[in-house]
C-alpha cells in the first residue's frame, strides 16, 4: 500500500507567547491521497492557511506528526525542508508573491535552476506557454495584470513537476471572471502533471471543483 | 556559486535598496584612509629612495665646532671615499645694507659625494675662494643677481650662482642655503675658537656595508668625540617626523570618518537587508537553501563594497602625486608618487573588514527571515541574531583595530585614537538615548506637527542613537581641533609679542661682549640685552652608560639626539624654576655640576645626583646633576636644557649669545646695520620672521586637519541623509494621513524640521561642551598654555553643523515631502 502523499496525524500549532499565545489548530488529521484534489474550506482566521504551512514545512508543529509523501517532515532542518518544497511541492498564494526584479520567465526558471535542471529556461518557458504566458516572458511582475501574475505563480508552481500542489486562496486577490479562468488553470495544470491538489479557500464555488471537501472551524477539521 | 551570482545579478535589477549608502560611506571613508597610509607610504619610499642624495652619501659623520683629528680622518677614510664640509649661521649683507641670515656650507671639491647641487640656468658653483651661490629664497629679498657683489662675514664675495636644491640633513630649513669652497670659508673669518660650527663628512661605502653599522661602530670607537651619525635610510629624518605627526592627527580623522562611516554602512546594511526579505521569503518558499541565500547576498554586497573600495583606492593611489604637486617647496622630501600598493592592501583589508563587520548582523537576520511570514503578509521584522552571529563582527572589528595598530608608525597613538573614538562614540551613543528619552517625555507638547516631529525622534527603529554618533564624532573632533589650533595661534600672537626678543645674537666672541652692550646702548636706548655663554656638544654618556649603547632612546629624551646646546650660569637663569634638587652657590668652585630640565630628565628616569657626560670639542666631561628645572619655554629666552655650573665647561673656548629687547625703540634696523659692519661674525636672526614662519608652518598643518575633519563632518551629513532616505517609507506614511487630514506642505515640512533640528541641536552642543573640554584638558596639561580659544568661531562651528545637518536631511526628505495623498495612499 502506497503512503498518503499528505498525512497529518493530530497537528496542533501553537503561535505567539505569554497572553497573546494562540492555539491556531487543534488536533488536525488529513490524508490526501495522490493525484487527490481536496478543498479546505472555512471562514477567515478559522487556521486554514495556517495548516498549509505546517503541511509545507513552513511551520513546525508543537504536536502530531506531519509526513510528505512517506516522509516525517519532523526531524528535517530548514534546508533539507527547502529542498523538498522545491523537489515536491508547487505552492500558489493568493498574493502571487512573484520576485519583483526578475521576469516571468526568470520567475518561473528560479525552483528549476535551484534544484539544478539543465534547461531550466526552455522548461519555463514552456510552462509560460502552457498557462498561456507564451507573449510575456520577458515581462516584469509590475508589468503585468493580477491574473497574469496568478498564472506565472502557476507556472512556476507546477514547473518542477511536484507531486503536491498547495494553493492559498488562488483567487482571494482577483476578480471573478479572472479568479474563475484561474481556478480552471489550476485545476487543469494539477491533472496535467498527476499533481495532488490542495486548495485552501473559503469560497464554496472554488471548494466544489475538488474531489473532495474538508471544512475547518476554530483550528478543527470535519469531513 | 554560479546560480547564487544569476540571482544576485538579477535582485540587483531591482535596486541597491541602501546599497548606494553603503557604497558611498566605504568609498569615501576608505579614500580618507587609503590617502593617509598611502601618503606616509610614499614619504617612507621617497626617503628610502633619495636618503643617499639627501645626506650626500651612504653615511654623514657630523661633530660640532671642531673638525676630525688625526686618527678620527683616518678611519674615515678607511670607512670609504669622503667629502667635507663645514657649516655654520652666518650674515648676507647686501650692498644697502640689508642682510639676511643664512646656513652657510663650506664645502670641498668631492662635495657632495651623491646627489647634486642644482642651480638655476647661468649660475655655476663658486669656483675660488672669492665666490658663493645662495639659495633663491636669499637671493631675491636681497636683491641680488649672478655676478654682483656682497658682503659674508669679512669679506666680500661675488655671487656665482643661485641654488636650487642641495643635499642637506633635515626637514624644514628655516634659513636658505649659502656655499662657498673651503678657503672662501677661511676669507669669511668666521671660523673662530668657539663659534657654533660643525663639520660634516660624507661617506661612499663600499657595496654591500651596512651604513647603519658602519656609523654605530665609528661612533662606539669615538665615543668621547661627540660625533653623529645619519645614514641614508635617516636622511630626511626631519620631514618623516613631520609628515608622521601630521600623519597621525590624520589617521585619528580617517578613523573618525571610518566609524562613521561604518555606521552609515550598518544602517545602509539594514536598509539593504529589509528591502530583500520579501524575495528571501519567496525564495526559501521555492526550494532555496539559506547557502543559497547567504551567498546571493553577499555577492551583491561584495560587489557593491567592492567597487566602493577600488573607487576608494583610486583616491588613495592618487594622493602621494597630488600631495608631491602640491607640497614640493614645503617639504625637503617630495613624496614618491606612485601608487603605494603596500598601503592600498591594508586600505583594502581595512574596507573588507569594516563591510564585514557593519553588514553581517543584517545579512545574517534577513536570510533567517521565514517563508511562512508570507501567508501573514509580514516579513519586515527581523528575528534578534543568535549570539553566534554577533561574535563575527566583533572579530571583524578586533581584527580591523589590530590592523590599524600594527601598522601605524605610532601603535600607542593609534591605540589611544581608536580608543577616543570608541569613548566618544559610546558617549554619543548615550546622548543619542537621552535625546529620545526627552523626546519621549515631550512628545506630548505643542500641536500635532510638532508632536509628529519630537515623537519621530523615539519612534520603533528611529536612528536616533546612530546618528547622535555619527554627526557628534566629527563635530568634537573639529570643535575640539579648531579650539586647540585657536589657542595655540593666540598665545603666539599674544605672548610673543610681549615676552619675545626681536632679536637673538648668535657667535659673539666672548670679548666683543662690552662692544654689543655699548651698541645697544646708543642705537636702542632703554634695551635689554641678556649675554649667555654658548656652546655646543652631545650627551654622550648617562651615568657611565655610552648613549651609543642604548638601543631604544626614550619618546622625550631628545637631549640625546645629536649636539645640544649647553651654557654656564652661576645664577639661576630667569623663567627657569627649581623642582627637585638644589642650585650652586653663585661662587662655586667644585666639581662639575649641571642642572637639567626635568622633563628630559623624567624621560630618562634620571635622579638628583646622577651623571651626565657631555662632549666638548671632543673632550668627555662628566658632572653631577645638581637639580631639576622647570622651564618656562614661552619666555622665548634663552633656555638651555642643561646648565653647568661655573668651572665645569669654561675652559673650553665659546662664544656668547644674546637677546635683545628693544624697549621704546621699535626698529632693530640701525642697531643691525652697525653689527654687520663692526661685528660681521655675528649672526642675527630676527625673532618675528621665526615666528612667522613657525605660524605659517602651524596654520597649514591646522589646515590640513580641519580640512580632514570637514570630510568626517560631511561623512556624519551622508549618514544623516542615508537614514533619512532609509525611513522614507514610514515618513512618507506619517506624511500621506498628515496631509489626508488636512496638513499643508508647510506644516509637514515643520514636522521634519522639529525632528532634524531638536536631533541636531542637542548634538552639536553636546559636541561643542565635548570638543572644549578635551581641548582645555590638552591646551592646559599638554601645551601648557592658557585656554582661549576664538570662541565666535568655536559657537559658528555647530551652529554651521546644525544648518548643513537640517539641510541635507530636509534635502534627503524631499520626496516624501512632495508626495501627493492619492500616490502615496497606492504606495503604502
């Protein structure tokens, strides 16, 4: 039997200290099979984003046991974390985060030039192509629309061919005709690469295009 | 390392995001520093090169009012091929009756042996003994041109040629050159038993001698005959000394400006560090190890402090030429003006250092920033250093201070230099925490633009402490130089003139004595002429030890340096003081006594009595130190730093010198006219030309400094500016809901003004209460002197620096101040 490729095992996560100490996720177990999509779906501040960056190593959890792919995130260091997110994981957040001094095609070449691919260019250039960038790859991010910004961090997402994707709220910072042409790339690109999908939003018109939906109330998961 | 050089490359697209700060405070700093080492380099060079043609030889053998005896010129001349001369002070005449005092040289045939005596276009070198060149400087107050005719001692002599350059031991010479050959020399008359003369002996040593040696042992087989020894590696010795205390007062200025500079740096390192912790997030976010990210920063950091280095460097490398353009009539030795590579290494060293050091605390805490601050929408705040990462620039700032003490020419004063500097800065840094507490307490007052201003000073980040350090340190620095210089300059203005003789005798042979009293008598009615014994001759032994023995000559034992002046007295001259020990009685007939001055004598760690041997005409004549004096130097008497008591050393022949006041008769013209005539051996030498030069001499090392410090003054402006532009993005938001809420330009522009010129105010004058004290503690203990200093321009100094401090930092806030709402509204 093949591991999950996500497998949270009764997370919690704590942040902050002394009064301001905050219990963010309490509890939290959650598979995802690969090739699986998943939506989480909960109001603002219910811990949504929070457990995908315990799910992406970005933080540690003060319990429970978080693998990627077969692998216990726990006893890696920072680097070796870095390392499989450029190795497994594609990750789309709702405010692109795209580097500001480097093009489109720069942008989405970085996690492959990293992790050492040869033709890292041509394959960025190709994924461009893909998320139908194919005429602004020497553009700037401060060049081009929310959406187009969207589709570079897609692009850049699905470039190194990850098995996991994660996405925050894609579509939080767009408007709905662009947010929906999004959500249908995002989709399409997950399928195209056999990629696990795990979307974190809290609109239900996203969360519907999921395989399957988990709500998350005050740091809690329910199926 | 290549992927780290593409990223950095193109992070780098995106700005220097405070890099251009950084770049210009190492760039300037390191111009200051390099162009210092650089210059005492190149002087170093210059004397190791010219030292054989500025001495005439591999080695100058030199003793005073004597010449060599029979077994001393032979084994000079089994040392090596030798040239004499003999030289003495001695009066041009011009045909008017205007005279001038010059150094005169009578010279052999094989003089100079290395080197040459240059001399302008027409002139030639006196050819028989009716014959003189003169120095230019000479020949143009009197008036005089190639072939016309004046007057030397007793004779009269044509004027062969005008000299240009010759070698000559020392620095700075006061008086120009004269040369005659050596029976031109004996027509003078000059030569008399007693009169302050000596004679030099250059010497060629055969290939591969070491002249050091070769001097130490004639001097050792000698040691009686009071001789000298200057080899080629000494030869400009007064110009190295020089150009070392200038040197040093620089270096403490480079250092300034480099602390300042350093913190300039460290904020322009933060500004740096803050700009990229958005694309260090992203970056980690996919797939970047923190190797990766260290190094992508530290190429663009070493490839900004780089460049800033070279373009330091550059200056540095340009200096000695400038300097060696500017300075050839001042200094004896042009500085070599080449590059000075030796120097530009440690410059270089130095910058990689101090980069290390201001910068790696903000490379170290941005490359910890945590992707995870992404999904909060917050990576500005930066996580406290582990105390790992604080150590290194610890270390680089040791290692930068070891640097800078190994290699000065003065560890201990580049020790204490540095350690100034860090105390000023520790204390700049306390008032910098003052400030904001002031402002915290008052930061209620006044209407909101005036609240916004005093509550800028203490905001979270204010800069408040680095720039009370980085506008205070330069400022004391000057206050506290401008205040010592003032002081010093007004003393000579004001004592001198009352205490001074106008005129000091030199070589009055002992029974002309009734003849210039009788002189001064008619031509300057209601004078005061003093007459002192005078000769000359070297320690040459301290308490039986031969001071050729004594490997290291103590800092202020220079009455072991060469011949000293040495007089006679039975009664305790004026302006002296007795501190330890006791004078002769006024008849005294015992064994030989002599009294030193006590600071030579403390320097030498000598006891009341101690023995001291002096030479005399190559005779060694031991005394007992009777007592300690306390020397007035203002009175611009005479002041001998030994003093024998009678009995001791007149038996040796001397001549006399003199002093004169003149009184109610302010002109010293007639009285000199009738000594040229009847007294031609006697030499004059007009105490206001001295003075003259002395001041001119002052004032341009004054200028040299304040200039310097100007530079670390606009060092602390750029760092003012820098950390102006560096919160613009929070100025500008305090500025946008200022102006959202209904403020005009103006009253914002008061806002930044309160803030600069509350910053500045307290600054400068603590700076100014700093700067005075340090000066008074050093114009009163060290100089000895009284404190007055030119306060108007003392008070004109910080209040200038307030004016240039609120200027360049309302200058740097411009842009802020100029956004419109609606732009900044979409930038915040």
């Amino acid at each position: 039997m093949t591991a999950p490729l996500i497998d949270l095992d009764n997370v919690s996560l704590t942040l902050g200290a002394g009064e301001v100490r905050t219990h963010i996720l309490k509890g939290v177990s959650l598979q995802l099979a690969a090739g699986e999509s998943v939506a989480v779906l909960g109001p603002s501040g219910s811990g949504k984003s929070s457990l995908m960056a315990i799910i992406a190593g970005l933080e540690r959890p003060d319990e429970g046991r978080v693998a990627l792919d077969g692998q216990n995130l726990a006893p890696l260091g920072e680097d070796a974390l870095a390392r499989l997110r450029g190795r497994s994981l594609g990750i789309i957040l709702q405010a692109f985060h795209l580097l500001p001094t480097m093009t489109a095609i720069e942008n989405v070449a970085v996690p492959l030039e990293l992790a050492g691919v040869a033709d890292a260019r041509e394959r960025a250039r190709s994924e461009l192509e893909a998320v139908g960038l194919g005429h602004r790859l020497s553009h700037y991010p401060a060049q081009l629309s929310g959406g187009e910004q969207q589709r570079v961090a897609i692009a850049r997402a699905t470039a190194p061919r990850p098995k996991l994707l994660l996405a925050d709220e894609p579509t939080g910072n767009l408007d709905s005709t662009t947010g929906a042409g999004i959500v249908d790339l995002l989709f399409e690109r997950a399928g195209a690469a056999g990629a696990g999908l795990l979307v974190i939003t809290h609109d239900p018109a996203v969360a519907s295009r999921a395989g399957r939906t988990v709500r998350m109330a005050d740091g809690q998961l329910e199926e | 390392m290549k992927l780290a050089w593409r990223l950095a490359r193109r992070d780098l697209k995106g700005g220097l995001g405070g890099l251009g700060l950084l770049w210009l405070c190492l760039a300037v700093a390191i111009a200051g520093l390099a162009s210092v080492t650089s210059l005492a380099s190149s002087v170093d060079r210059a004397i190791a090169a010219q030292g054989r043609t500025l001495i005439g030889g591999d080695l100058l053998l030199s003793v005073a009012q004597r010449e060599a005896s029979a077994d001393e010129q032979a084994a000079i001349r089994a040392l090596g091929r030798s040239a004499k001369s003999v030289g003495l002070r001695a009066m041009l005449v011009a045909p008017g009756g205007e005279s001038m005092l010059a150094d005169l040289t009578g010279a052999d045939e094989a003089w100079p042996l290395a080197g040459k005596l240059a001399l302008a276009p027409g002139g030639r070198r006196p050819a028989n003994s009716g014959e003189v060149a003169i120095g230019s400087a000479a020949a143009e107050r009197l008036s005089l041109r190639v072939g016309d005719k004046f007057r030397l001692g007793r004779a009269e002599f044509t004027l062969a040629g005008i000299i240009e350059s010759s070698p000559r031991e020392g620095g700075f010479a006061m008086s120009p050159p004269a040369l005659v050959d050596e029976a031109g020399l004996a027509r003078t008359g000059l030569i008399q038993p007693g009169s302050l003369s000596w004679t030099a002996y250059q010497i060629l040593l055969p290939a591969g001698q070491d002249p050091n040696a070769a001097g130490l042992g004639f001097q050792r087989r000698f040691a009686e005959g009071g001789w000298r020894a200057t080899d080629r590696s000494e030869g400009g010795s007064g110009t190295r000394r020089f150009v070392d205390r200038l040197g040093q007062m620089l270096l403490l200025v480079a250092l300034a400006a480099l602390a300042i500079g350093g913190l300039g740096m460290a904020s322009a390192a933060a500004a740096f560090a803050a700009s990229r912790r958005q694309s260090i997030a992203i970056l980690k976010l996919v797939g970047a190890p923190r190797a990766t990210i260290n190094a992508m920063l530290l190429v663009e950091l070493g490839l900004v402090a780089g460049l800033a280095i070279l373009a330091g460097l550059a200056v540095g490398a340009a200096t000695p030429a400038l300097v060696a353009s500017i300075s050839a009539p001042l200094l004896a030795v042009a500085p070599d003006p080449n590059p000075q590579w030796g120097a530009l290494g440690e410059a270089a060293l130095f910058g990689v250092l101090i980069t290390f050091a201001a910068s790696w605390g903000a490379i170290a805490s941005a490359s910890e920033t945590r992707p995870a601050q992404l999904l909060r929408g917050d990576v500005g705040g930066s996580a406290p250093l582990a105390l790992r990462q604080r150590i290194w620039p610890l270390l680089a700032l040791g290692a930068a201070a070891a640097l800078t003490i190994a290699s000065a020419t003065n560890h201990g004063f580049a020790a204490s230099g540095i350690g100034v500097i860090a105390v000023l800065a520790a204390l700049f840094a306390a008032i910098g925490e003052a400030i904001r507490r002031i402002a915290r307490g008052l930061k209620h007052l006044g209407g909101p633009t005036t609240r916004l201003g005093i509550a800028a000073l203490d905001r979270p980040g204010a800069a408040t402490g680095r720039l009370a350090v980085a506008l205070g340190l330069g400022l004391t620095l000057l206050i506290a130089l401008a205040a010592t210089a003032s002081s010093i300059l007004a003393e000579i203005d004001s004592s001198i003139p009352k205490r001074a003789p106008a005129l000091f005798l030199v070589d009055i042979p002992r029974d002309e004595a009734k003849r210039v009293k009788r002189m001064a008598a008619s031509e300057l009615p209601g004078s005061e002429l003093r007459l002192v014994p005078a000769l000359r001759g070297p320690v040459i032994a301290v308490n039986g030890t031969r001071v050729a023995d004594i490997r290291d000559i103590p800092e202020g034992a220079w009455i072991l340096r060469g011949d000293r002046g040495l007089t006679f007295a039975d009664e305790l001259p004026p302006a002296n003081r007795i501190v330890a020990g006791e004078w002769w009685p006024a008849d005294y007939r015992g064994p030989p006594l002599v009294s030193i001055d006590v600071d030579a004598a403390t320097a030498l760690g000598l006891k009341i009595g101690d023995t001291l041997t002096v030479g005399v005409l190559g005779r060694p004549i031991e005394a007992r130190i009777a007592s300690f004096r306390q020397i007035d130097w203002r009175s611009m008497g005479f002041n001998f730093a030994m003093v024998f008591a009678p009995g001791a050393i007149d038996s040796a022949p001397y001549t006399l010198m003199a002093t004169i006041a003149p009184g109610a008769a302010k002109s010293t013209a007639g009285f000199e006219r009738r000594l040229v005539e009847e007294l031609p051996m006697v030499s004059a030498v007009r105490v206001a030309e001295v003075v003259e030069q002395a001041k001119a001499l002052l004032g341009s090392i004054d200028g040299a400094v304040r200039i310097a410090t100007g530079f670390a003054i606009a060092m602390g402006m750029i760092v003012l500016a820098g950390s102006v532009v560096a919160t613009r993005r929070e100025r500008r938001r305090d500025i946008v809901l200022l102006r959202l809420v209904g403020a005009t330009r103006g009253e914002v522009a008061r806002s930044q003004l309160v803030e600069f010129s509350l910053l500045s105010a307290m600054v400068a004058v603590a700076a100014l209460v700093l700067g005075v004290i340090a000066a008074w503690a050093l114009v009163t203990f060290f100089f000895d002197f009284s404190f007055s200093p030119d306060w108007p321009w003392l008070v004109a100094i910080p209040a200038g620096a307030i004016f240039l401090a609120i200027g360049a930092a309302l200058a740097a806030a411009l842009p802020a101040l100029n956004a419109r709402p609606a732009e900044g509204l979409r930038a915040l």
